[in-house]
C-alpha cells in the first residue's frame, strides 16, 4: 500500500472552517495584495519569533534572494554552505551573482560544519547561509564567532524549521536575516507560495520591504531595482489560522518522527 509523504486533505479538514471563512472574508474585502491579513502576520510571527522585525513576501525561495541582495550580496562575492540542503539554497546564490561554496556536513547532525566553514572563510565570503535542516538547528555559535571575525553576514535558512530553538532561543532570531518558506508541505504552511524574512536591524528590515515591492519607496519612486515579491492576502489568511497551531503540530510532527525511528 503507497501511504503518502503528507495528507494535505487531511490537514486541511482540522482547519478548513476557519480557513474557508479567512478566505471569504478576504475575496470580498477586495483587499488582496500587502493589506491588513499581512500585517497581522508578520507581527505575530515576529513575535513568535522574538525579532523586531519580519516581512511577507512571495516565497521561501525569494526570502533567500532578497535576504542576499539586502546584505549587499552580489557578483564577486562568495557565500559559504551546506553540501545538503534543497536547490534554492545554493541557486539563489547564483541568481544574485555571488558564488556558493560549499561545505561538508556534520555526520551526526546533517547540518554544516563550522570546522569545515572555518577552512573556507576568505576576504571575498560576504555571507554564510546555515540550515536548519529538519527542524534541527544548525551550530550557530561557532558560525557567529566566525561572522564576527570576518565581518560577514549570517542568513539563516529556516524554510522548514520555524519554532526550532537554539540554546532558548528560536531560529530566525539567531543571524542577521532568517528565511522561513509557507510552502504546502512545510510546518507552518499556506495552500500555495509564500515567505517571511526575520531581522533585528531596522535597516535591513527597512531594505527588505523595498526589495520586495520592485525597489520603490515611497510608490512609484524606484531607488533600486527590485522584485515583484509581495506576500498576498489569501496565504496570509491561511496562514495566520494555521499559526495557532504551530507548537500543537511541531508536537505531533515530533512525535510521530520519533516513532517512526524506533
């Protein structure tokens, strides 16, 4: 018998009361793109979170790229990662024009190897992009040292491990951008594309926001060029009903993990 990676249809019918009646309310509000769904969201996941800061936008995958372009990543730089790890966190790399080196894994985590990072840490690294792979933090606090030392940005990719803590405190909270994605199949999920950026630092949250709205501020004035990458508010929507039971579902996901390794 095939039993699925994931019943979407079954997690949608705990909440399908309280999304269908979201979604409604959001098809006649005619207020579909950035609006108050948004808001709510971002400020209770920054919270959750324990940032100043978080911003929609259109997915995990721009997440990573505006996270890079608002550090100031581009052609000549490099940014130093895991070998293990989705597509999108070594593409978007490319995408802005930096080069991603790669490194090792840690055999008992899966996550990167600060050793590893340390070897390959050079004048031209601007940034590292840790994972948090499976809901298991990476080593943050040799990887901070080492930003600290080279003056490097830290981007945490957290796509799949938003509520994961690191010594008390939560991935996103940890680097100077997090990245978490509302892909379907993720913990905390939409019913289609969608991200969030964290960040303590005003600047970059303020850089973020412009990034995400083709470069303008205040509308219609383009200081740079930007993306289309807005967070709408039919996923907001889902996901703000779906956040309620964030810890409950990081429970059962647990449990049920560790069933299924015994």
């Amino acid at each position: 018998m095939a039993v699925p990676f994931l019943d979407m249809v079954a997690q949608y019918r705990e909440v399908h009361g309280e999304v269908e009646k979201a979604l409604l309310e959001v098809a006649r509000s005619g207020k579909y793109i950035l609006g108050e769904r948004v808001a709510a969201l971002e400020k209770a996941l920054a919270q959750y979170t324990d940032v100043p800061y978080a911003i929609g936008c259109a997915s995990g995958t721009d997440a990573l790229i505006l996270a890079l372009r608002a550090t100031g990543v581009g052609p000549g730089s490099e940014v130093i990662t895991t070998t293990y790890s989705f597509f999108a966190t070594a593409s978007c790399i490319a995408l802005v024009g930096a080069t991603p080196v790669f490194v090792d894994i840690d055999p008992r985590t899966y996550n990167i190897d600060p050793l590893a990072v340390e070897k390959k840490i050079n004048v031209r690294t601007r940034a590292i992009i840790p994972v948090h792979l499976y809901g298991q933090p990476a080593e943050m606090e040799p990887l901070t040292a080492l930003s600290k030392e080279w003056g490097v940005k830290i981007i945490e990719d957290a796509c799949q491990s938003i509520g994961a803590e690191y010594r008390g405190k939560r991935v996103c909270s940890l680097g100077d951008i997090g990245c978490v994605s509302f892909y379907p199949t993720k913990n905390l999920s939409g019913m289609g594309d969608g991200g969030m950026l964290f960040t303590r630092d005003h600047a970059l949250a303020e850089r973020l926001r412009i990034l995400r709205e083709h470069g303008a501020k205040p509308r219609y004035y383009h200081g740079v060029i930007g993306y289309n990458s807005r967070l709408d508010e039919l996923q907001a929507a889902v996901v703000l009903v779906k956040a309620k039971l964030l810890e409950e579902c990081t429970s059962f996901r647990t449990r049920a993990t560790f069933i299924i390794n015994t």
